[in-house]
C-alpha cells in the first residue's frame, strides 16, 4: 500500500514534466496560442462537459458535469457569476440569441432544461429517452438539436421549447455538426465505428459512414470551406478528415490523447484540438493538407473547449486537481 501511495504521489509531478517537454518539443518560438487568463470556477469540482457562449452579454456557460451543475462566467469581468445546482449530470450546453435561451442537456434523467437568458430563471423542460448530450443550435432556422439515448437525434423548435422530430442512428451520438448549406447533419456514433448522415428536413437518416477501423470518435467539426469533416478518435489518437461528399478518408494525422473538441478557425486556416492527456494541439490547413504546427501543454483532464471566432479567443476548461480549483483558461490565437 505504502508503494502504491508514493506512486501515486509522484505521478502528477513527473506526467507534468512529461507533458512540458513534449511542448516544448513540438512548439515554435512565437506560439499560434498565448495563454491570457485564467479564470477560476470557485467549487465547481469533478469533470466538465461542453460550454456555450453568450455574446452579447460576454457570458460563459460551463456544464459542470461532476458537479451536478452549469456555471455562468463572465468573461469582460473574469468571475463565476452564478452556479445552478441541482442538474442532473449536465453534458450539452447551447444559447439561442433570438430567443434569450440556455439549453442544458443532462445525462442523469435525459431532460433538457430552458433557461432565461437574462436572469437564468427556468423556463421549462423537455423528457428524452434518457443520456442526453450534445447541443447545437441553428438560431437563423429556429431549431435546437440534442443527441441523446441509444441512439436519437431531437429536434427541438426554439420558440415553443417543444421537440418536433427525432432521427434514428446506429447508437448514442457524441459531438454531431451541422451543414446549413446542403441540411445535413453529421453525427458521431463511436459505439457503431461510425458517422452517420442525417437529412435536416425529413429527420432521417441518409447514410453511415465507416470509420476504416478506427475507433472512439468522440469530437467532430466541420471544415466549410474545404468541404471536409474532421473527426477525432482516442484509439489510435489521430484526427481523420472525411469527404462530406461522399465519406472518403482524405487524410489522418496523429494527435494528443482523449481529444474530446476540435474546431476550426476559418480566420487563420487552423485547428484546435483540446485533448485530455493535457495539451491542445494546432494544425494548420492548406489545401488538402493538414499538418500539427505546434502542441500547448494544458492541464490533465483539460479535454473540453470551445472556440469563440467573434471573440477570437479559445477558451479551456480545466478540472480541479489537488492544489487548484477547476478553471477556464483563456487563449489568444497569434497572429
């Protein structure tokens, strides 16, 4: 026992040296991300989930999954305004700007619960057939998306709270991306080794696409402008970018661990990929090709993030560890 607890004592010291010389190893000079802040999440303990922003009020919202709870972080301030308790095992969080609406998807009861933007008052809730997960939201379309139980996709009208259709998939889904130009919806279905397609306006599904062997495709997001899906997966740990023509494999490079967001800014042709063995990983695009320019150590845990282009900052979400409470960590693209 005596061994195991020394062990254990050494193990965060030595996998942050670890994670220190592998960036070091694998940044440039001047980093494409500079750390700004970093903005703590008072008792917020245990894992956390997926986040949303609300821009006009610069709000954060933080699904404190382990904590049972959604935190409202005000980023202008650099403070946790408030923290909802009572929630379920909150997984998705979404905003709809039309409609002044936070959307948090629980796993616990498969609820997704409405809040007022401006005061966080509830405003109602939806039942699901239990684990729901993922949220995006087409605020232009009026309509809020949810992945949930074994295999479901909700659509949810924004307006009326009240969910109008459901697509089948092949299992649970994890991260899903919309294509607003061609009404497609892609969606990851890890437990199937699969991706599959959903046609916007019949809520069905059009086709699945294998994963070639790879497994644990767990983040997604949607490269517009090259027409390509790019999907992460935990094993092996590489990033696949797919055809949204057709689900070609067009390329795959290695990346971090436990990758669980991905995004892409158009701006600087990159991406971001947070990863939970505790760095953030930057590609950058040209053409077809995508290659890692540099891998920013974190924190372990560190896996959840969210990419905000209209602040131009990606923000981290990094869980409690013995001597540190939970935090969001703010970075700067550069240039």
């Amino acid at each position: 026992m005596r061994v195991w607890l020394a062990v254990i004592l050494l193990l965060p010291a030595t996998m942050i040296s670890v994670r220190a010389q592998d960036a070091m190893r694998s940044s440039p000079a001047v980093p494409p991300l500079k750390l700004e802040a970093r903005i703590p999440l008072g008792k917020v303990r245990g894992r956390i989930d997926h986040m949303a922003v609300d821009l006009a009020r610069q709000r954060l919202f933080v699904a404190a999954l382990g904590n049972g709870s959604l935190a409202a972080v005000d980023l202008k301030a650099r403070r946790v305004d408030r923290l909802i308790g009572g929630l379920p095992e909150p997984q998705g969080v979404g905003y709809d700007t039309p409609t002044d609406t936070v959307i948090v998807a629980n796993a616990g009861d498969g609820s997704v619960r409405f809040f007022s933007g401006s005061d966080l008052a509830p405003l109602g809730r939806i039942e699901l057939d239990g684990d729901a997960d993922n949220v995006r939201v087409d605020s232009k379309a009026g309509r809020i998306f949810v992945g949930y139980g074994e295999g479901g996709l909700a659509i949810i009208d924004a307006a009326t709270r009240k969910k109008t259709a459901s697509a089948p998939l092949n299992a649970h889904p994890e991260s899903f991306a919309l294509d607003g130009n061609s009404r497609r919806i892609f969606v990851n279905v890890p437990n199937a080794r699969a991706i599959d397609v959903v046609d916007w306006a019949s809520a069905k599904k059009i086709a699945s696409w294998s994963t070639a062997g790879r497994r644990a495709n767990f983040a997604m997001a949607l490269d517009q402008a090259r027409q390509n899906l790019l999907v992460a997966f935990r094993h092996p740990a590489e990033l696949g970018v797919f055809s949204i023509a057709n689900g070609s494999l067009v390329a795959s490079i290695a990346t971090c661990g436990d990758v669980d967001d991905v995004f892409v800014d158009s701006r600087r042709n990159r991406g971001y990929l947070s990863c939970g063995a505790g760095f953030v990983d930057v590609l950058t695009v040209k053409g077809t090709s995508y290659r890692r320019i540099a891998r920013i150590a974190t924190a372990a845990g560190a896996r959840t993030s969210l990419f905000v282009p209209e602040l131009d900052r990606l923000l981290v979400a990094v869980p409690a560890r013995a001597a540190h409470p939970a935090a969001i960590w703010i970075f700067h693209p550069s240039p």
